[in-house]
C-alpha cells in the first residue's frame, strides 16, 4: 500500500476559499470518509442522476463541531449550504478533487466514557440546487442547454464556467415552461429530451453532456484497462454484474405535444369588489399573484405565453372610497410587475396622502392550450418474442416533432432491445502509484476497458462508461473506489456527422 494524503476542506465563512481558521480539517479528526456521485443504477437509459453525497466522521472530542459552543474557532459557521471539497495528492499528482458540494448539517455525538465525534453530511450541486420550487419563464426554440441555462438561473445556481460546463444542445425544444417545479426533475425533462445527461463534476460543477458527448474524443477511446490478468497494470478487487432483463425495452413510446397561443385576453380578475376591495395605506406596497390556469380554466389551458404589462385604468383602478365613490386616485399608485409562466406578481405601492381600495385589478395576457398529442412507437418483434414486450415511455412532452420522435424511438430501439452489460468495479486505489493516479483521473462518462476473461471468468474484454463513483476511506486510509459501468459497445458503431469516418461505422446516430 501507499500512503495517499487527503484534504478535507470546509469553507466556513462562505468567502471563497480554504485557508481561514478551521476550514482544512485535521485528517488526524477524520475517521472516515465515503461520498458519491453519478447516476443512481449503471444504465444510460433508466439511471438518473442523483445528488451526489459526502459523509464524514471526525473526532469532536475538542467540542469544535458543537455549534452552541462559543469557544469553538468556527462557532457561528456550522451553516448548510457552505462549501465543502476532498482533494486528494499522490506521488506524482498535486491536490486534485475528489468530490465537491455543500453543508447540509453537522451532528454531534457523546458517548459514554469519554469519546464525542461528529458526522459532517454534504450534498453535491444537484442537491443545492433543488432545495425549494422553481418557475421558467415561457421560452420558444431554445436549444436543450439553453434551457438547462434557464433551470440554473431559476434554481438561483451562479453562472459561467466554474459552475457550469454546459454542451451545445442537439434538439431544439419549441416551447418550454416550468411552474412549481424541483431543479432536479426539470433537469431530467430536458436530459430525456435531449436524450443526454445532466450530472455532477467532482469538481463541484454542474454539467450537461449531450447526446453525441460520448460518439466523439475521448468517449471513442478508452482511458484505462482494468484487468483480472496476473500482473496486470490496473487491476480491480470485485466485479459484479447486473441482470440485463430489467434493463431491456424492445417498444418506445413518445407523444408530440404542440401547442395554440390565443389572442390577449382577461386571465386573471381580482374577486374582492365593493366594500370588500382591498385597501393599501399611504406609502405601503401590496403583492397580488395571478395564475392562469386557474382551476375555472378549461382542462385545455396550459400555461401563459406572455403576460400584458399592468396598465393603469384599464387593468387597475384605485378609489378614496372602497365603493369607488370617492376621489379616484388611480395615477397615484406605482405598478410594478414580475412575470413567469403561470403567474404574475403584481405589485401596487399608494403614492397618495390618502388610502387607496383597489376596485379593479386584473391580468391579461396571451394563454397557451395544447393540441391534441401524437403518440410515436417503435418495436422490435424479434426481441418481444425472445423477452416479453417491455415498453419505454418518454419522460419528456418537449420533443419537438413527430420527425425527431421518430429518431429518438428508433435510435434507442435499436441499443436496448437486446441485453447489454452492466458492471459494479471495485478497486483499492491506494494500492500503489499507479492505481492512485487512475483514481484522481477518472471521472464520470470516460470510458474504461474491463477484462474479465481470466480468473474472473465472465467472457467479458469490452468497453464501458462511467456513469458513477463511490469512495470509501476508513480511519487507517484504506481507500475503495467503486464504479458503476454502463456498456459503451452498443454505441461504438454509430456515425456522427463530422466526427465519424467513412467505413467504420453502420448506424446514424440522430
């Protein structure tokens, strides 16, 4: 074994960087590691991507990690969402990470006898992210990364490149909303529209691979082989493979949703009239949220293509008098107004010396409703016969035509009608130099070579994806990394265009 040297880093007052009191932790505290990130199963079509995690024990026999003790350096500090990182060194490689995320909390222990400890738990960027609703404005052909863009604004998520690496989209979606919604699954509307992957970097960004990220570079070449041979360079300490069945679908099934925009209309209308019209003080500012569709609205109604800015007399009137009886004090209340796709906050502040009533206030704007939907399927009799029907259903309404549905059922047909193998790989990456190096490199969608022909006897000496990591270090730094592998040969004989060469491949790849 070699000695690996680890940093286990907390950003505790949140100012962007690691070398404030307290903010590297003693690895002499730590009694152990495990953290994770990836897709939740080792399949590019059922696996989704999940917050990655981190859990750490630490030694809190000082009482540092108590958060109600004042004479803690970091007292005041203990607070979710800080940032938190492992950075791994080897011989020959400087600190590289290994995981990245934020604080969620931190629990201390008493144990009878003396010892205290404290689990530090953490969550990946996804997680961060998905903390509490989103609303996207109505958008129309965007490309898919423009409108993972637009998921990260809304979810509050920091913009360029150090926290997000986003690929050019290959689908166009022709109209995108999303109202009362987590960050994550509307992500993962958009991954299945796209038919990419929305994931997690180890290095605490938010990425988007399309669908053509692994049909070009290094997703054509393998990164590493990792072997069962005797002496083999890189070798692994399990290996276990999933049963393909669950995974075989030989019919998709997608609709095409297209949408009608009506003419301006009345959407919303304020129900408070008369003696019960709602009042605002002088100086003070009142919040009216107007939704359309509103339970009233036909089933057909789906969101608001854009909202009328708020006008003055024709959609808000204010009156000295609750019964409008009195001085008309309309052009003395500001309007401010805060669009999305199933709402607008309309905001009215008095500007008079007097108590303005609201008598009218209403919301126009132009509503979407849907079309009737085309359902698009693709099967594969052979592959019924010899396993059942298994059907897959889009999880997206945002393909954009019957043409690309078309492709999507074809181009997923044609990989998963038939078993594709599916590993678990384990390795102990402080085994030597060599094995440490591979374990700082690696990163989700590289692809590796796994031979296990030898004394593992499974037949297999193919190519795999990554599509999800796991570390476990113990208290004496014996280090696992295990990985879950999704076969890359069912994609090896796509042609891109542009990337692809003439004669070595037999499939287009839409």
């Amino acid at each position: 074994m070699v000695v690996a040297t680890y940093k286990l880093q907390v950003d505790w007052n949140n100012d962007g960087d690691w070398g404030d009191t307290g903010e590297e932790i003693d690895m002499g505290r730590v009694r152990g590691i495990t953290c994770s990130f990836g897709r939740d199963r080792a399949s590019q079509l059922t696996g989704r991507s999940k917050s990655g995690k981190l859990r750490a024990t630490l030694d809190n026999r000082s009482g540092d990690y108590n958060p109600f003790n004042t004479a803690s350096p970091i007292y005041g500090n203990i607070l979710p969402g800080r940032p938190v990182r492992l950075l791994g060194t080897s011989a020959t490689q400087s600190d590289q990470a290994i995981w990245q995320g934020y604080l969620v909390r931190i629990t201390p222990r008493v144990f009878l006898g003396g010892d205290a400890t404290a689990t530090l738990e953490a969550t990946g960027p996804l997680g961060q992210i998905n903390l509490d609703q989103i609303e996207v404005a109505m958008v129309t052909a965007q490309r898919t990364d423009q409108v993972v863009d637009d998921i990260l604004d809304a979810a509050g998520w920091a913009a360029g490149s150090s926290y997000r690496t986003l690929d050019t989209g290959k689908t166009t979606i022709s109209r995108y909303w999303k109202a009362q919604s987590y960050a994550i699954p509307a992500l993962q509307e958009v991954e299945s529209t796209e038919g990419g992957f929305v994931r997690e970097g180890k290095d605490g960004k938010i990425v988007f691979d399309n669908r053509h990220h692994r049909l070009a570079g290094v997703g054509l070449t393998s990164q590493a082989t990792y072997s069962d041979a005797s002496g083999a360079a890189r070798g692994y300490s399990g290996l276990t493979m999933d049963d393909p069945l669950p995974h075989i679908f030989n019919q998709f099934s997608t609709e095409v949703q297209g949408y009608t925009t009506a003419s301006v209309a009345v959407l919303w209308t304020l129900s408070e009239s008369g003696s019960s019209s709602p009042s605002i003080a002088p100086g003070v500012a009142r919040t009216w949220i107007a939704r359309y569709p509103t339970t009233a609205s036909a089933n057909s109604a789906e969101a608001v293509n854009a909202w009328t800015t708020t006008a003055a007399t024709t959609d808000m009137v204010a009156n000295a008098a609750a019964d409008g009886s009195g001085s008309n004090v309309t052009s003395d209340i500001g309007i401010a107004d805060s669009k999305n796709s199933e709402t607008m906050a309309i905001t009215l502040t008095n500007n008079s010396s007097v108590i303005a009533y609201v008598t009218k206030l209403q919301a126009r704007g132009t509503a979407v409703s849907a079309d009737d939907p085309v359902t698009i399927q693709a099967t594969d009799s052979t592959s019924q016969t010899a396993f059942g029907k298994r059907t897959w259903p889009s999880r997206t309404k945002f393909i954009p035509d019957t043409d690309e549905a078309v492709d999507w059922a074809d181009f997923n047909l044609s990989i998963y009608k038939d078993p594709t193998a599916m590993l678990q790989m384990t390795y102990i990456a402080n085994r030597d130099t060599n094995a440490l190096n591979e374990m700082l490199d690696r990163d989700i969608s590289e692809r590796v070579t796994v031979v296990a022909a030898n004394t593992a006897d499974l037949d297999i000496n193919r190519d795999f994806f990554i599509e999800a990591v796991h570390h476990q270090i113990s208290a004496n730094r014996l280090h696992r990394v295990t990985y879950l592998l999704s076969d890359a040969e069912q994609f090896s004989d796509f042609w891109v265009w542009g990337t692809s060469k003439w004669g070595t491949s037999t499939r287009w790849a839409y």
